[in-house]
C-alpha cells in the first residue's frame, strides 16, 4: 500500500505517467451510477482518449442522447498494471456532461471495494502518459493519501480535477511552463533547429522554423500520439515584426481536420473540387482552387457558392441538440459540400486546446535564428461549446487551401489542406482564463 502521494506519482511515473491527477468522489461516483467528471466537456481536456462515436442510449434508443469514447485505462499496484477494457467516457451534450464507465469490468484487479460503494471521502487518483493511457488508483477516506491530499500544499483545480505536482517543490504545470518559457526568452537568439524522434537536435533551414526551434528548446519531439505538447499545455508560436508591439503577422491555426462527410467524404476530393473549385486567379493552366474565407455570419463565398453553417447546435442556449451534427459547408441548393461531425471535431479541439500558451517570435536571416518575446498569452479552461460559440459569432473561420493540379490527366495531383483559423485578439473567447504574463516579471 502506498503511504505517500509522492510514492504513489513515483510508481506511476515508472509506468511512463507524466501529468498527476486526483478526484474526490462524491456518494454517486460509483461503478453502478458512473463517475461525474463535469458539467461541461472540459473533462476530455485531461482524460486522453480514443475516437468519439455515436452510440444508442438504452432508455430512449437513439444514438442522437449521447457519445462514447473508449479510455485505455489500467488500475496500478506497487507490483503491477491490470487493465480495465471496457472503460470509457460518456458525453451527455444536451446538458452537457461527462461521466465516466466500465472502470471495473473485465479488470481481474480493481478497487471493487472503493468503487461499489458510496461513502464519502474517497479518492481516484489518475496519472497520464505521453502515449495516452490513464493509470488509476483509487482510496477510501481512511487511507493516508487521502488524509495527506486533504493538506496537500500544492494543489490547481482544473475542472473537476485537482492537479498534482510531479515531485515536491515543482509547482504546478502552469508554473513549470512559465519557469522554463522564461529560461529560453533569456537565451535570445536561438539557431533554427528541430528536434527529431531520435532526441538529436538538427538545424532547419526552412521559414517556418520558429515553432519547430521553440519545441525543440522544451524537448518536444515529434510523434504520433495527438495529445497536448508540454505537461498538458499546447504550445503555439507566432511570428512577430516587434517586441514591443506584439502585433502578430498572420492568424493564429486552430487546427486542420479533414471532412468526415458530405460529398468531399463521400465521393471524394476530386468530385468535390470539379463541383466547386474554381481556375486558378494566376493562370496556371490545368489547375483547380479551393480557397477563400468562410464563416457563419458571411453570406456564400462568390467563387465556390458555399457557405458555412451549424447543423444540431442550438445558438440560443448554446448547446449541441444533435450529436449527429457537426460545422458544414452548404450548396446554394442547401446539398453538404462537407461536414466535419461533432464528435470527430470534438476530438480535435479538446485533445489539443485544454491549456494553450501563445508565445511571440522574430526571425532572423543568415543563419536562421529565432528570439522569444517575454509576453505570452495564457489560456485555460476551455469547452467545445466554446468553441461552437466562436463558430457561430464568426470569430472562428474555415480558411481552405486546397488544390487540383494536371487535373485533366488520368491522375491528377491532389493537396489537400483544411484550417481552421481565429484572429489573434479572438483568442480568450474561446477560453474561460486568459492571462497576459510576462516572463521578466515571473517568479516562482
């Protein structure tokens, strides 16, 4: 049995954890009515998980109620890792909330006797890995980790979630990131440089170094897993001309998700640009666009006839009433040009936007090297509906670059490159902090 938090991290930590949870859980988190992780689905910011789906509610029968998302989960002991397959999350988006299930079945070794009951003061302790799975441990109120989080001098609430620093002394994830963004703005001029998947530092010469070089300094390589950057913040660079007025050069890219549906789904991206694509304006030959700025509150675009719109989501009261739905492109006939589902764009925007920072650069030519300003933006605690707000107000716009070039051949080259993007200033609505810091001024 563990006695300390700290050799709790410490064992969760050599199973590969590096973000360190904790919820207490009130008489109704139980394996019989789940466990409520939020009014809201600011939960799937924390838990990493697999792909969102429609699934039928057995009360009602229909697949419209709610979504599920899979969670590798394992429950942990000092001597090993027992698997529980069937854990997922639920998302409820007409409330909305999160609950979480299936945490004990199948699992040949799980807290049965803290989960099945409904005695107050309990303690599910969650540590994340990098590769996306979740380790648990679970206490009832009698046990020394509880008693110890009860005092617990360093403790952050993020939702319904208390955040537990890796090791004594390190503060808080937010504390961490600004300690270490302050060590690489007083370094100055960096050399260009990417970080590759072997750990070795290369020099990079292309332009668009700057948020290669910064993650290169916070020891982010690339892989394949989807989940936020550093200590579960997303880390995103913006060029700037001048430290002292911070005006950033160009819109900031949410993200790149391509259409799960409509006819550039269904039929593809050829037929989906001879249907609306248009000749190149610079008169390359045997060349097919797809480009131009759409948002729900501007009238179809001129060259392609489309216009952007929300299907299953309630302005109003600002809630999702068809999970089925999703962010569309609209013919002149109403026909869905494409769709991108909530649940797919869900996935999206909570794996990758829970905690974001937003750091200045400027570049320097010959040889290339890039200087990060000392005032950062700050953003915590968003919620996808949030994020659909934004969509609806106009503040978030679909900015395609797509293209078809030798488009009269037998095959035809394809580029496909779907953004969504936000203008600087729009940034905090999409957050419910958002905080200016400046880094000369942080102190632990």
């Amino acid at each position: 049995m563990f006695e300390e938090i700290s050799a709790l991290i410490g064992r969760m930590a050599e199973c590969g954890a590096k973000r360190f949870y904790a919820k207490r859980l009130a008489p109704n988190d139980n394996s019989k009515n789940q466990i409520y992780l939020g009014g809201d689905f600011s939960a799937l910011n924390v838990i990493p998980h697999q792909e969102i789906y429609t699934d039928s509610d057995e009360v009602s029968g229909s697949k419209r109620d709610r979504a599920k998302a899979g969670i590798l989960f394992s429950w942990i002991d000092e001597a090993g890792l027992y698997e529980a397959p069937n854990a997922q999350l639920i998302l409820y988006p007409k409330y909305p909330e999160v609950r979480m299930s299936g945490f004990l079945k199948g699992c040949r070794k799980a807290p049965s006797n803290i989960l099945k009951v409904r005695d107050e003061g309990r303690v599910m302790f969650l540590g994340i890995t990098d590769a996306g799975r979740v380790l648990g441990y679970a206490v009832d109120q009698v046990h020394p980790l509880a008693r110890e989080l009860a005092s617990h001098p360093e403790i952050s609430e993020i939702g319904v979630f208390l955040e537990i620093p890796s090791r004594p002394g390190a503060g808080s994830s937010r504390t961490q990131l600004l300690r270490k963004l302050k060590e690489i703005h007083r370094k100055q001029w960096i050399p260009s440089q990417k970080l590759g998947a072997d750990g070795e530092v290369h020099s990079y010469v292309a332009r668009n170094g700057g948020g290669y070089t910064l993650e290169a300094e916070l020891g982010i390589a690339p892989n394949g897993y989807a989940e936020p950057d550093y200590l579960g913040w997303e880390i995103k660079q913006f060029g700037v001309r001048d430290f002292s007025r911070y005006l950033p050069k160009g819109p900031v890219t949410l993200m790149t998700p391509e259409p799960s549906g409509g006819i550039y789904k269904d039929l593809g991206v050829t037929a989906f640009l001879r249907s609306y694509g248009y000749k190149d304006k610079n008169g390359v030959p045997d060349r097919l666009n797809f480009g131009g700025i759409y948002s729900c509150d501007k009238p179809p675009h001129k060259d392609t006839g489309l216009r952007l719109g929300l299907i299953g989501y309630d302005v109003a009261t600002e809630k999702i009433t068809d999970i089925e739905g999703g962010l569309a492109l609209f013919s002149k006939g109403d026909e869905i040009a494409a769709l991108w589902k909530f649940a797919s764009i869900m996935d999206h925007w909570n794996r990758k936007h829970a905690q974001a920072a937003y750091v200045p650069s400027i570049f320097r030519q010959g040889p290339p090297a890039y200087a990060y300003g000392a005032k950062i933006l700050l953003c915590e605690k968003t919620d996808f509906n949030l994020f659909l707000n934004a969509i609806a107000s106009g503040a978030i716009y679909y900015d395609p670059a797509i293209k078809m070039e030798q488009m009269s051949s037998l095959s035809p080259k394809i580029k496909r490159r779907s953004q969504f993007r936000v203008k600087h200033q729009s940034l905090a609505a999409l957050y419910q902090n958002a905080e200016e810091v400046d880094l000369e001024k942080f102190e632990d």
